[in-house]
C-alpha cells in the first residue's frame, strides 16, 4: 500500500471511461441499495465462497491477514479466493469485474482508488454480490471492514509529542508518509493535526515511502546530509524499519536513548521491533487478527441473513511498556 499511485494522464481516461462503462452497465434498472442493506430484497447464493481483493500483497501484514481470514471460513465452512492485483489500479478493475460478472458470492474488497470501484460495487451488488469494502467506505457497500486511520495518525504523533518534550536538544524529524493510499492520507492527516514544527522541533523532510526498501533508502540519504536526524515517523511499519536498518547500518546504537521510530499497523515485524526496547519505539497498531477474522466473518453472516454492518477496529499505539504489548504480539503465535 509499486504501490498505488494517482491516476493521471492517459490511464485516468481509461479508468474514467471504464467506470462510466460499468456504470451504464449497472445502472440501468439497477438501484443503489439493491443489496442486503435494502431490506432483504436479494436472494443470496447458497455457496460459502468469499472474493478477497486485498492488493498490497507486499505489505508484511498480508500474510497474517490470510492467515485469521482463513482460519476463521475453515470453521465456518467457507472457501476464500484472491485476486492477483500486483498493486495496480488496472489489474485490480479487471480483476474485481471477473468476480462481478461470475457473481461470485460475496467480495470484500480494498479498492486502491475508491471512486473507481465504486460502479463495480454497485453492479455487483445489483447482481445480489455481498460488497464489504475495506479500509476505505464505499457508497455502494453492503458493510465496511475499516480501521481508522485518522486516529493512527493522531497516536502515533502524541506519543512522538510526549517523547520529544523529554529530550534535551533539538529533535529533527523525517516523515514517511504515503497519500495514494486513502489510509495513509488518513494518517497522515491524523499525524498532522497533532505533531507540528517548533520548540525543539524541527520536520527536516517529508517524503513518500512505500516499502520497507524505500523506507531505508531515504532514511539513509537523509541521514547523511543530516547526520543528527533522531526521530522517524512512518505511515506503516514496513517504512519504519526500513528506516531503523538505515540508523543502524549507519552505526547507530540500537538503543540509543536518543532516536525515536515510530510506525504504524501493528505488523508481526514491527511489535517485535517494538519490544527489543530500543530505537523503534511505538507501533500504532490495528488488531490484525481482528480484522482477519472481520474479512470472513462480516460477509459470511451477510450471506446467512445475520445483520452485520461491518467492523471498525480501533487503533492502539503500543509501546515497550505497554502490558497489552505481548496480548497483541501473541496473535502471531
């Protein structure tokens, strides 16, 4: 979550023209509240197979999200399918638009541009296709798997606030950020409403980061035209260690009382780095195996006629203090 990036230029005419395609498509005769949400007016299919559209495959979460997602249909008897999305916009379309035209039960989906799955949605749902989408709210949804980025943003910059005010000189401070994902311009606008420039700090740069590679490669370059740059605060956990490896192959004492990195999923990788009590110092975290078990869960009771509008699972920054440290990394167990 390359990443998604935004749609310009010739491809932005192809995703508009494909989107006013699906919408003729499915707008004729066709409302937007066909599916559960209207009153039970669909007759669902009876077969237990769930569609997850998840495409940041490369983010270190993704593994453990198919992990309680599938744990979770295997007791309720479901079968789950993926796309092969590659992060990219296009493929995604494509992709999504198969399973709508197979009306496949139920797809939950993380669209990388929202207002382009927007008509896909509608036509599946219009074909009574279980729509969940995740991480970003959809208009034509039958429910949402959401996780609120906002308020991870805004933790992670209060607990970079509070660590600030205790050091004795200046912090200078790299954002990574990532605003082509909905979720990372939530966190980062989260981060922004809360940790600002002054006193003793001072932002020295603030760059798009979207894998743990990027995260490493700009930290290290700005580390050396900054050789006293201490504090990293990152959209995701990914971008963070790769920030912490640049530190350290730069020589930096893993526990340097004087650095500070911070990010943000509650990744396996990330709350481990967190409780070696050193430099990585906070994961905003979002219950992975909540979530995981929300992506079955949430459309399989939809298919079954259960009321369930979705899940927003709420954000905890977690420090190496924190007791709940070892509750949440005990999920990856």
């Amino acid at each position: 979550m390359i990443r998604p990036r935004r749609v310009r230029g010739p491809f932005a005419a192809i995703v508009t023209l494909t989107a006013l395609a699906l919408c003729a498509t499915a707008c004729g005769g066709v409302k937007s509240d066909t599916g559960a949400s209207s009153g039970g007016s669909c007759k669902r299919s009876t077969d237990k197979v769930i569609g997850f559209d998840y495409p940041l495959t490369s983010l270190s979460v993704y593994g453990d999200l198919k992990r309680f997602a599938e744990q979770e249909a295997a007791k309720r008897g479901y079968q789950l399918r993926y796309t092969a999305d590659d992060e990219d916009l296009q493929k995604q379309i494509q992709n999504v638009q198969t399973w709508v035209t197979q009306q496949i039960p139920a797809i939950v989906s993380y669209p990388l541009e929202p207002t382009s799955m927007e008509p896909l949605a509608q036509q599946a749902r219009g074909n009574c296709t279980v729509f969940v989408s995740y991480a970003s709210p959809l208009k034509n949804q039958d429910a949402a798997v959401l996780f609120s980025g906002v308020e991870s943003g805004k933790a992670l910059g209060e607990n970079a606030l509070e660590w600030a005010k205790q050091q004795p000189g200046k912090v200078k401070v790299l954002v990574l950020s990532d605003r082509d994902l909905a979720v990372g311009a939530q966190r980062d606008d989260g981060l922004n409403s809360v940790f600002k420039a002054g006193g003793n700090i001072e932002v020295i740069s603030t760059q798009k980061a979207a894998t743990r590679a990027d995260g490493e490669q700009i930290a290290r370059t700005v580390l050396q035209a900054h050789p006293d740059l201490n504090m990293v605060l990152g959209y995701d956990d990914d971008v963070a260690l790769g920030a912490q490896q640049a530190f350290l192959n730069a020589g930096a004492n893993p526990k340097d009382p004087h650095i500070f990195i911070g990010g943000q999923d509650g990744s396996k990788d990330g709350l481990t780095a967190v409780s070696a009590g050193g430099i990585y110092r906070v994961s905003v975290a979002v219950r992975i195996r909540d979530i995981g078990f929300a992506v079955t869960d949430v459309p399989a009771d939809l298919l079954e006629g259960k009321h369930n509008p979705g899940v927003n699972v709420p954000p905890k920054a977690l420090t190496a203090t924190d007791p709940q440290l070892a509750d949440y990394l005990g999920d990856y167990s």
